[in-house]
C-alpha cells in the first residue's frame, strides 16, 4: 500500500498516515495545497485556470456550492491581500 508520486516515487503507508494527518489537521490548507500542486479542484477535480482558484484550491462553482456567493468574494479579496503582501516582500516592505 503507498503512492506514486508524479516523479515515479512509490511512497508506503507512513506517507499516506502523514497525509491524511495533514488534512484531518487542516482541511482547508491540504484543499489549497492541492489545488496549488495539481491545477485540480479538490472537489470535483476539473482544471483550476483561474488564480484565484488555484489560490483557493476549489473551482468557482464547488466554491460558491458549498459557502455561497460571499466566499467568491472573500476568496478573490484573500488572493489580492496574498498578492499584495508577496509584492510588498520583493521590495521590502513591512
């Protein structure tokens, strides 16, 4: 029992327990996680294209299924403050 890895690397069942650790702990970071490595919506897996949704790790209509309207607005908001903060980073801003 274990997982390939997209480089052919076959991890055992300790792998697995750490990743099921991982999203038990934090479903929400393990989704955007996802999201981000695999350009896949953790929900029904179709191709995140958008940033926010690769941001967010969930597809624009699961998003707005499962928290409403809002959430797409909360989420782009989140993104841009994400954005902004990297941005501010690189030129060394506090």
């Amino acid at each position: 029992m274990g997982q390939i890895d997209p480089d052919g690397v076959l991890h055992g069942a300790e792998h697995l327990k750490g990743v099921l650790d991982e999203i038990g702990n934090d479903p929400v970071a393990a989704a955007r996680r996802y999201g981000y490595e695999t350009k896949r919506c953790c929900c029904c897996g179709t191709e995140l294209e958008d940033p926010v949704s690769v941001f967010s790790g969930i597809g624009p209509v699961c998003l707005e299924r499962l928290a409403g309207k809002e959430a797409l607005k909360e989420m782009a908001a989140a993104f841009k403050a994400q954005q902004i903060g990297q941005g501010n980073a690189l030129v060394g801003v506090a």
